[in-house]
C-alpha cells in the first residue's frame, strides 16, 4: 500500500505517523523526550540529537509495525518540528550542539544586544517579525562567548525538523516557515538575512538553502535507511514548523482562516497577507506561513499542554489506575470529573502562561489562586477545569490582540492537537470565545500537514492548498453557549488583573518567574 510518512518532533515528544494517500491515519508510535538543563547554565534546554536520533528510529520502526506497511511502500516522508530549536553542524555535516526551542541561556547576549546596538531589535522585528527571545542570533554569540572552539568549527546551522531530514537524506536545507523563526529572515521575501548576523559579529556564512515546503531534497541515504529501517527509494521532503503545517493540516490555508493548535504549548494563528506589518507594539509574532503569499499573525501560549502533563503526573495516580482499570486515558477521567464542575472551577484562578507580550515576555510564578478549605469545590476536577478555561481564556486574549493590529474578526475557529480529543475542552473553547469551533476527524494536524509536503514531493497532489481542501474532513462542531461566553468575559478580566499582581512580585524578586525571555 502506497502510504506517506511524516515525523513530528514536538517539545516534549517524537513521533512518527503514517498516512495513506486519501489522509488516513494508518500507524503512529510516539515516544516522549526531555531536554534537559545544563548545570552549569541557568534555563538551558540543551537538544540531545545523539540520543533523540535514536528515539527518532524507534518511533519511525514502529510506526512501520502499527500500519502494518513494508518500508517501500512508504513513497515519500516529510518533518516537522518545534520551531526555534536549532541544531548546528561542522563542514562536514555532524552536529557540534543544538537546543530545544525555549531554551533560555543566552541573556547576557540579549541584553548585550539590546545595549550595544541601539534599536536593533525593533528594527529586525519590523522585517522577521521575531524578536532575540528565542531567535538564533544571541543563542550563537552564546556559543561563540562560551565554547569559542565549538563556534568555531560551525559551517551551517537549521532547524529541529530540518535536522530530522538531513540525518535521512544528508541534505542541510530549511524552509521559510521554521527558518523564519530564527529572525535572521525577511517575511516579505522568504529568504535569509544574512546581513542581520553580519551586523551584530556572527559569521554571515553559515546560512543553507532555503527551500519551499514540498521540495524533493533527495532520497533516504544508506546510511539513514540502515539507521532508520526505511527504503532508500523514499523521498525526502522539504517539511515546515509545527504550527504552520499544523495549520495546513487543518484546512487553514486562505487569508482570514483562524486556528488554535492545543500541544505542548498552544498556538493561535490567523492567516494574513505577507505584506501586512508586524504590530508596533511587538505584542505578537509574525511568521511565514509554508503556503506562498501568506503569513500568520500568532500568539502563544506557554506550557499549557506540559502544564497539564504536570497536573497528571504529580497528582492524578488515583485516575492514572482507574483509566487503566477501564482501558481508557487518563484525560477522559478527569474531564468527566471536571465536567460537574461549574463555569469558573469555584473562582480558582490558575497563574501559568501570560498572554502573549512578544516584546517583553515574563510569566508569573506557577500558583493556583483562590483555593479553598472546601474539599468539594476545592479538588482535583476544580482545578483540572480551571486549567482547561485558563487555556482558553489566554487564548482569547491572544486573538483579541491579532484582531486590533489585522481588523480581522473571528468568528470561526478550527481546533485541533491532542487538546481538541477533550469534548469539555472543545466547548469551553467555544464558550470562552464566543466563535464555533470545528474539529477536524484527524486531530493530529501537524503530522497530516508533514505527510502533506511529503505528497506534494512525490506528485500525489498538486500543492499544499489543494491537499488541505481535499483531505480535511470535519468530526465534531462546537456552538458557544452565550451566557457562558458572558461569565467568561468577566472571568478573563479578574485573571487579567490578578495576574499583573502576581508578575509584580515576581519582578519584586518575591517569586521566581516560571520562564522569562531571555535579557530580561
């Protein structure tokens, strides 16, 4: 059976899907990661490709066995990953050092940066609509500051999904959607600028091709084949950044099409002209969009996905033995115990990820406010709930700051990611932001997007857009409830102002930040 392979290297997870041509889901195997901090570096994430190579071959073979497909039947493969991460390579292609995408280290260089070239980042902001907090620039001059031997030796540098490919095939290339995130690149031409590390003393060189999502860079080397137990014959495909295959994978692919990607993190995007400004205030990010002549207009937040994996480990082993009593997830178990729970978990506000403010990027210290003595409003389903509302409401906020800088009104929104599986998370979504939300019947959207770009490669469809249009098909549709969208708004108001409380005593050094974008 002709089928397509896409690899998806998350935050906190890899993983490997299978598709046949139609967009069905024939074998996944995923297997979770962690990067872990270096102890000598404060808010390091440092990538480990040595052992995530290996987990990369693991999830690829057995994803292989689940869809009960022969390595040649798979025609092409394509990446996709966390954006930010990058890995670095010697001349002759090995890895010298790599970090996952939050990695926070390098703030000394943000704030030299910031201090030594006066106006710089507002300035590279208006072309790459990125600042230096996780772009590539000052994370480099930490290399080069740090392990001076190391920088040395770098002739060429990509991004996390890129790297994927490149162990497969041997190729070094990027694509406008995850190189974009590095912010040494023009949204308008969606091409490198190198002049952007010339100017600041990193080597301008070391930059490699940048090809469009879809692009046939070669085929499985013999060395990768042996490695990963595919065929030599398969293409390799140029793939994209998580969020905009994602997006692609949902449908998203016209101007004014809005979705919100629940994974590790959460992402919300909205479709927009590439010639459309980044916002002054530098409130949100702009990144090129793996469709030709679009951007997307994003806001993030953080954790969400990673927040509630914490919830579950530290304090769920009572629902962790039910679910496999039952044979079910986890996450089924607490969200019907988190469905008797009224709108508003009892007042529990969760204090997690901020809204996005790309521009000066700091969270609060981790808390849950307005706990109770009451054991029967102050529990585990209340305060599961009101991590699932919190999601939405962070989300909410972030459209709302799209909107005043593209005047594009949301009205409809296609959720999708492991997030959307939760049939309350769906419709709180929609509760909280009044709009309806769609979910598509694979949930996996990025890996759809991946295998997408790789059927693009192979000749199965004309473009990405065309693919979108004629593989998403639609599962469930959420209505918002209206007096719920009315309590929220209120909600969204309170956590607004308590949460500003809570970031000035972080800033008072009362309580520590849970992550800060790097010079601040």
């Amino acid at each position: 059976m002709s089928s397509l392979l896409a690899i998806d290297a998350g935050t906190g997870s890899v993983r490997a899907v299978i598709f046949d041509l139609e967009g069905n889901q024939l074998g996944v195997a995923q297997s979770e990661w962690t990067h872990l901090e270096e102890a000598d570096f404060p808010n390091s994430m440092r990538f480990d490709y040595e052992k995530n190579w290996a987990l990369t071959c693991e999830v690829i073979q057995g994803a292989l066995r689940d869809a009960q497909v022969e390595a040649e039947d798979i025609l092409a493969l394509s990446a996709t990953s966390m954006r930010e991460g990058i890995v670095l390579y010697d001349a002759q292609g090995n890895e010298l050092w790599g970090v996952a995408n939050v990695d926070a280290r390098a703030d000394k260089e943000v704030k030299a940066l910031k201090e030594n070239f006066k106006g710089i980042e507002e300035e590279f902001y208006k072309l790459s609509g990125q600042t230096f907090a996780l772009g590539a620039l000052p994370r480099i001059l930490w290399l080069k500051n740090n392990h001076p031997k190391t920088y040395e030796k770098v002739a060429s540098i990509s991004m996390i999904g890129d790297w994927i490919l490149a162990k497969l095939s041997g190729v070094i290339a990027s694509d406008p959607s995850n190189g974009g995130t590095t912010g040494v690149f023009s949204l308008k031409d969606r091409d490198w600028r190198a002049d952007m590390a010339e100017q600041v003393g990193i080597k301008s060189d070391i930059f490699p091709p940048i090809l469009e999502t879809g692009t046939v860079m070669g085929t499985v080397s013999e060395v990768g084949a042996r490695q990963s137990g595919l065929s030599t014959k398969t293409k390799v495909v140029m793939g994209g950044g998580d969020v905009q295959l994602g997006s692609a994978g949902l449908g998203v692919v016209d101007e004014g099409q809005v979705a919100v990607l629940g994974g590790s993190f959460w992402q919300q995007v909205v479709n927009i002209k590439a010639d459309v400004a980044p916002p002054s205030n530098m409130d949100i990010r702009v990144n090129p969009h793996v469709v030709e002549g679009l951007s997307q207009a994003e806001g993030i937040t953080f954790f969400s996905g990673l927040v509630m994996r914490w919830f579950r480990d530290a304090f769920c082993d009572l629902e962790k033995l039910e679910a496999e009593t039952r044979g079910v997830d986890v996450y089924s178990i607490l969200e019907e115990k988190a469905s008797k729970i009224p709108v508003g978990s009892y007042g529990i506000l969760p204090i997690f990820s901020d809204s996005m403010k790309y521009g000066h990027w700091m969270h609060a210290s981790p808390s849950f406010i307005n706990l109770s003595l009451d054991s029967e409003k102050s529990n585990k389903a209340s305060m599961f709930r009101s991590l699932q509302e919190n999601a939405c409401i962070v989300s909410q906020i972030n459209l709302e700051k799209i909107e005043q800088f593209t005047n594009i009104k949301v009205n409809e929104i296609v959720f999708a990611g492991g997030a959307s599986k939760g049939a309350l998370w769906s419709q709180i979504l929609a509760d909280v932001t009044a709009c309806t939300i769609k979910i598509p019947r694979v949930t996996e959207a990025t890996a759809l997007g991946a295998a997408m770009a790789a059927g693009v490669g192979a000749g199965v469809y004309d473009s990405l857009s065309s693919a979108a249009k004629s593989l998403v098909v639609w599962d469930k549709t959420y209505v918002p409830n209206l007096e719920n969208s009315k309590k929220y708004a209120e909600i969204k108001t309170k956590w607004q102002a308590v949460y500003e409380e809570q970031l000035s005593l972080v800033e008072k050094n009362l309580t520590t930040s849970m992550w800060k974008a790097p010079g601040l």
